[in-house]
C-alpha cells in the first residue's frame, strides 16, 4: 500500500531523541527522490518500471521503498503532525516485530538516533 503524501519522516541527529505516543501504525511503501542518486537508486528504478536502460542523465529518479507510518502525537516537543514516517530498515523492522507480536496501542516510544548516515542506527525504547 503507498502510503499518501505528505511524508512526515523521522531523520533525527546522532544522540538526538523523540518521544512518541503512537496509537496505531501503516505499513506501507512510500516514494522517494533522491537528491544525490547513486547507480544503486538507478538500478531499483530500473528493476521496478522494468526498464532496459538506465533513464536520460539528469532525468529524475523515484524509488518506491517500505516505510511505516506512526500514527499518534508527540510528547517530548510540540508538533502539529499527527503520524511519523519510518524508512529505515533496522528501525521499520524492530517496530514491526512489537507491533505484530501484541503490542498494546497506545503506546510511548523513545526513538533514539546514534551514528551518522549510511550506519546511522536506532535504539526504541518503551516509555511508561
């Protein structure tokens, strides 16, 4: 399922934390443009248009990738978002698990972000 626009995602600063009261959850897809792409973003556009050659130089690039959508409200800081995306893998997949193996809603998450990108990780921890 794409999930619809706007993205709202959580890109947070190595040390940096949000607190989140999320009441639900999506999992879905949604679409990137990356603004620096690499042969790797050319090569799944490729494969998921099934392209033959790679696009005209310059030419945009879209990427469709799993994401999941916190739904909920932000404790730790006003925001007037009502849900969060979630692209990273290590962190989709860890939120996932929780979510499918029986946790109650709602629930306060600590999302912490340690590192820098491309090996930028992050720590989930249950709040309350």
């Amino acid at each position: 399922m794409l999930l619809p626009e706007p993205y709202e995602f959580v890109d947070l600063d190595h040390l940096t934390s949000m607190v989140i009261q999320v009441t639900g959850y999506l999992d879905g897809t949604v679409i990137i443009h990356p603004k620096r792409p690499t042969p790797r973003h050319v090569r799944i556009m490729m494969d998921q248009r099934a392209m033959t050659a790679p696009p005209a130089q310059g030419e945009p690039i879209a990427n469709e990738i799993p994401a999941i959508r916190l739904l909920g409200h932000r404790l730790d800081e006003m925001s007037g978002s009502p849900y969060w995306d979630v692209s990273s893998k290590t962190l989709r997949a860890d939120l996932l698990a929780r979510f499918t193996s029986g946790q109650a809603f709602p629930v306060t998450l600590r999302l912490t972000a340690n590192g820098h990108a491309p090996r930028k990780r992050y720590s989930v921890e249950v709040v309350g």
